[in-house]
C-alpha cells in the first residue's frame, strides 16, 4: 500500500480543447527534509549544547524567539521540497505548504504562554545539508517576497505560489524554505511537526496545480489503478480517514472512521466539479485518486 500511495501522489485533470494539461500534485514527507537550527550564547546554561549539534532527527520543528532558564535564545527552521517531477517553466496556477503544530507537551506550553505565533517564509539562497547543518553554518536567505503568516492564518493552507514558480523556472535555484519569527522579543513564534513526525498526517506537505504542455508518465494508467485498487483492499476497512478537496486545494470533506462501502453515498452529495480523494488507514498509508463530477 505505501508504494502505491507513494505512485498514486500524481493526480491529472484534462480539459478538452487545450494542449496544456492541468495537474494536482502532492509533494508529502517523502519528497522533505528539514531541520531546525538553535541559537543560544549563553555556554553556562544545560541548553547551549543543543545549539551547537545538528537538530535534523527531531520530531518537531521549532520557529521561536523565546528563553530557556531565564537565557534568551532563538530557534529557526529549514524546509526542503524535492519538486523536480514538475516540468521546467510549468505555470504554477496554486501552490499551498501545509504545516501543523506539534501535539507535544513542549508545543501545548508555548501556545498557552506565546505573545504572537507570527513568522515569515524566505527563500534560502545556498545549498544545506539536513544532518550536518547548525546555526553557526547556517545557509544565507532573502526576505525578498517572503511570506507572512499571521496569527489567525491557516497552517494548511499557507499559499507559496510565487516562490514555488521561481523555482520551477530556475531549479537549481531550490533550496528550500527559511521560517523566522518577524517580532522583536519573546515568547514569540510556534511548534510544528517536522518530516520525522511520529504522526505521518502532521508532517510538513507542498500542494501544487500545475499546468504544463509535456506529458507525465503514466498519469492516466496511474489514476485507473488507484481507483481499481482503492475499491478492491479497502472495501472492508473501517478504520480510514477520508479527505476530499476541491481543485483549488481547499478541504471540503473530513471524515474519520470512515469506511469505504459509503463513499458512493458521500460522492453522490459533492457539488459538481474536480476532487482530489485522499484514503488514509490506520497505518498512514495513503491512497489519492481523482475524482470528477
């Protein structure tokens, strides 16, 4: 199941009359890396040899401008995406990062002690390496178009167009994204669940509509077998969690302990238009398969 999820994560949507194809694609944790980078000055306190050693294998990825037994500190975040299924100079029609804050006892006392969840994405500007990179050799960036996420934003739903389209026109110019706090103080910033998440559902994932004139391999083959294999190993499974979005990438159905003999049922009271279904059992193996009304 896991290696169909993995093939099954290109979904393809025609329309007639155009030579451009339209495609969804999901770049999920397979295709990240990511690690967190911590900056503490103070060599007297327990915490500053977590700043001096790579953080790469964490659970969490930490964006914060916060103390640690009364010394002040700063943590940073680098995010990767491998986008190089898509095609050179595609146009990017919406491209979405969808993070989550961590479910750790660490992540629950800052968001109850926090002043403001606010940080930036930025472009890095230099090639980094996950398991050797720490504060000290951290890669340089530019704060030119980057992202703000505020407060009351949506973390799945963190829109990265314009950065995402610079880098399918230059991919060699990819180097992921940098998260920094933007206010000045403490108690300051946000807890997310990194790519080594125990969770697999809260790990960092890039959703990108893309058009392009060159074809994907097997995208049709791909889309029959995925919805061949979904109605024939999870017809009996109780278990799942159904996830249906609408082509602009917005969640329009969640649905937990979702068995599949109702999917005809919830399919039948969807509006008309494109669907990306998403099936995921209990062992965070995941199917994807169109679906057009």
């Amino acid at each position: 199941m896991k290696k169909l999820g993995l093939l099954l994560s290109i979904i393809i949507f025609s329309f007639v009359g155009y030579s451009q194809q339209t495609y969804i694609k999901n770049f999920d944790y397979h295709f990240c890396k990511d690690v967190d980078l911590f900056n503490m000055t103070n060599k007297g306190n327990s915490y500053y040899s977590s700043s001096i050693k790579n953080r790469g294998k964490l659970q969490i990825l930490e964006v914060l401008q916060w103390t640690w037994i009364g010394d002040p500190g700063t943590i940073v975040s680098l995010i990767y995406f491998d986008i190089s299924e898509i095609p050179e100079n595609s146009k990017i029609l919406k491209a979405t990062l969808e993070l989550h804050e961590s479910k750790t006892q660490w992540s629950e006392r800052v968001i109850q002690s926090r002043e403001s969840r606010e940080f930036r994405i930025c472009k890095v500007a230099e090639p980094w390496k996950a398991d050797k990179v720490i504060w000290k050799n951290k890669p340089s960036y530019t704060t030119n178009g980057a992202v703000i996420v505020g407060d009351n934003d949506n973390l799945q739903n963190i829109d990265v167009t314009q950065m995402v389209q610079e880098w399918v026109n230059k991919p060699n110019k990819n180097y992921g994204m940098y998260l920094e706090t933007t206010k000045s103080g403490y108690y300051i910033g946000v807890v997310l669940a990194s790519s080594e998440c125990e969770d697999t559902l809260l790990r960092p994932s890039l959703n990108v509509i893309f058009q392009t004139n060159k074809n994907i391999k097997a995208a049709k083959e791909i889309e029959s077998q995925t919805i061949q294999e979904t109605h024939q190993s999870n017809n009996c499974n109780n278990n799942q969690t159904l996830i249906i979005t609408n082509s602009n990438l917005d969640e329009v159905i969640k649905i937990t302990n979702f068995s599949t003999d109702k999917l005809a049922e919830i399919i039948s009271k969807l509006d008309d238009g494109t669907y990306l279904v998403q099936l995921i059992d209990e062992n965070q193996n995941i199917v994807r398969f169109k679906l057009e009304k």
